[in-house]
C-alpha cells in the first residue's frame, strides 16, 4: 500500500518558488519555470496524443505565479504572470515535480 502522507501537503508557501511541505515531513522547493513548463491543461498538452505542445521557450524567464486556488482535496490551480491559469496540478504530480526538480529538505 502507497503512504498516503506522500500526497498530502501540511503547508504551501510561495515565494521565489513553491514551497509545499508533505505531512511525511519532506520539503519540496520547486522552482516556477519547471513548474509553469510542466503544465499539464489541453493548452499546454494534447489531450489524445499526451504529447506536450507547449514550447518552453514561450514561457517568460521572470514567470511567476499571481495566486493559487485549492481544487477539492486533491489539486491546486495556479494562475500565472503570462495569464495562464487552467491547469490543474495534482497533489500527487506537484510530488513528482518536487523530486524531479525542486530542492528537497528533511
């Protein structure tokens, strides 16, 4: 059985990054151009094909996140500085992000 505490954050902050701490006591610093790129709406993805079709050179260097909205309990929606905002970033992808790309702290 999978450890539920790996997909539920205890805090998330944001600052130079997103900060989201796991209730397993992990500490994920994701940095925003890994995580705008990584979006995964229709916009940013094919939705039969999974390809990704949104090119990483679009995205502003200096991306940063305006706000962010809880979707139930499972996602967060982020809306950005280039006015996307209709991804929906699960919890348990936001994890796998963080250990793709973001600093970890214990």
């Amino acid at each position: 059985m999978e450890n539920t505490k790996r997909h539920k954050p205890a805090d998330i902050r944001f600052d130079d990054r997103l900060v989201i701490q796991w209730k397993d006591g992990v500490t994920h610093r994701i940095p925003y151009l890994p995580l705008r790129d990584a979006c995964p709406c229709a916009a940013c993805v094919d939705e039969l094909s999974g390809q990704k079709t949104l090119d990483p050179a679009t995205i502003p260097p200096d991306i940063h996140l305006k706000r962010a909205d809880y979707v139930g309990n499972y996602a967060l929606r982020l809306h950005w500085s280039d006015g996307h905002g209709t991804g929906l970033y699960t919890f348990r992808s936001l994890r796998q992000l963080g250990e793709q790309t973001g600093q970890m702290e214990n």
